[in-house]
C-alpha cells in the first residue's frame, strides 16, 4: 500500500492493518524465520505510517506505546511480559471497528 493510501486510512483500518502483520508473525514465529522478520519488518514500517500521519498527534503516546510493546513481544517479551497473540487480540478490536464502520 502506498503512503499516500495509508494516509486516507482511518486510524482503526492503520490498526487493523498492523495487526494483520502482527498476526502473521505470531503465526511464523519460531517456524519460518523469513516470514516471521518479513512481517515484523512490514509492521514496523506501517507503525511508522501511521506515526507520521499529522491526524493522529493527539494519540502519538498510544501508537508509540502499541509499538514498543511489539518490539518488546517480538525480542521475547522481557520487559512487558508481552506476546505477539496478546498484542493480535489488542489490535483486532481495531479490526472489528473498521469493519463496522463498512457493513
């Protein structure tokens, strides 16, 4: 998706769209190396869409949070006690709205 699309996106589709990248690397972690870093590579770079998108300076801390706790999750999830299937669940109710918002 091109950045000029990302930015036409409301924050629970970003979100949604992160999670979908979280998910897939659950789903890789400890099974396909490749695909597992293929999309925590692919989340970080759509974490930082939506941290540059100028609509969401008010809600920078929660998205700069939602990342950090990723990183965590992803490097073991020492810090936080996180998980990249803890961080999936966070990330679908951001799925379910944007879905919402097209039924």
């Amino acid at each position: 998706m091109s950045k000029e699309r990302w930015l036409t996106l409301s924050l629970a589709e970003q979100f949604s769209n992160i999670g979908s990248e979280v998910g897939r690397a659950a789903k890789w972690q400890g099974k396909d190396e490749k695909s597992f870093w293929g999309a925590v590579t692919r989340a970080i770079e759509l974490f930082d869409l939506t941290q540059m998108d100028g609509r969401w300076k008010n809600r920078r801390s929660e998205i700069d949070r939602a990342r950090e706790v990723f990183a965590d999750a992803v490097l073991g999830g020492r810090e936080y006690k996180s998980s990249l299937v803890d961080i999936e669940r966070y990330f679908m109710q951001f799925a379910l709205l944007a879905q919402r918002r097209f039924i």
